[in-house]
C-alpha cells in the first residue's frame, strides 16, 4: 500500500467516523417544546432553547423571570435580578439535566434543579425533576441527584 492509499483511506475513515458520531449524538437533543399534562388535566410545556434559555408554560400562563424573582425576593428579603436556563450532560447515563435559578445582580445560584433525563425516543422524554437545591445546599452539589427514574418522573413529547 502506498502513502497516498493509506492517507486516502485515512481520510475517508475519519469522515465516516464523524458523520456517524454525528448522527447518534444529533438525533437526541433536549433544543425544543416539550409537553406533558400535569396532575389537573393543565398542560405544561418545557421550551429548551439552543442558546441555555429555559422556559416553563403552565396551560397558558407563561412563568416569567419577574415572577420567580417576586418569590425570591419575599423568601430572601432583598432584591434580585433572575435569570432562568439549563445545562445538559448528555455524556452521563441518565442524562443530567439542571435548570438553573441564577440571580445576576448578587451572581449566585438562587435554586439548581438535580434532575435526569433519558431519551425513550427522538421525540419522547422521561424526566424527572423531583430534587433541587437551594441556597444553602451548595456543599452538598450531587448526592441530590437521582440515580434512577422514579413513579413520579414525567413524559414529554417534543412538539417542535
């Protein structure tokens, strides 16, 4: 085999490679709306965007940052400035997903939701979202975070 068969072959190896990888990795992705019903027949929807942005729609109320921080400010007893997003480990298996509480004006964690999600399929969630951390609970980073799915997990399904 001569240099430039091997190189050749090289090549279209990595090429195979990457647009396979691409394609497993590409096929699950949390960027979307996502809807389930809760508990009083309401529907929720979980808007994930691809810039970290998350958010939350409960039948056609749209919980907005001024609303969370309204809550915040009565619980901490100052003012704040919140902004709301995700991060996504798709590396770990469940999935670790975190929404995250931040206030900007004081730069710390309001609430960090500990939660897990797996891909049933590419346009079908589990999620569960039980555990968080609040201000205080900074030491104790991950032992929140579920292992596995429990009953009160819920499906979503992605409609965009």
């Amino acid at each position: 085999m001569t240099i430039r068969n091997f190189t050749t072959k090289f090549w279209c190896l990595i090429i195979i490679t990457t647009l396979f990888l691409n394609f497993v990795f590409c096929q699950n992705s949390i960027v979307g709306e996502w809807e389930t019903t809760v508990k009083n027949g309401q529907k929720a929807t979980f808007l994930f965007k691809e810039n970290g942005d998350f958010l939350l729609i409960l039948g056609n109320t749209v919980i907005k940052n001024s609303d969370i921080e309204n809550e915040v400010n009565k619980s901490i007893n100052q003012e704040s400035r919140i902004v709301v997003f995700y991060e996504i480990k798709y590396d770990k298996n469940p999935n670790w997903i975190d929404i995250v509480y931040l206030d900007t004006k004081n730069n710390e964690e309001v609430i960090r939701t500990r939660s897990i999600v797996e891909f049933l399929t590419p346009t079908k969630i589990r999620l569960d979202f039980e555990n968080f951390i609040t201000p205080g609970d900074s030491d104790i980073k991950d032992w929140l975070r579920p292992d596995d799915f429990n009953s009160k997990a819920v499906v979503l399904e992605k409609k965009s």
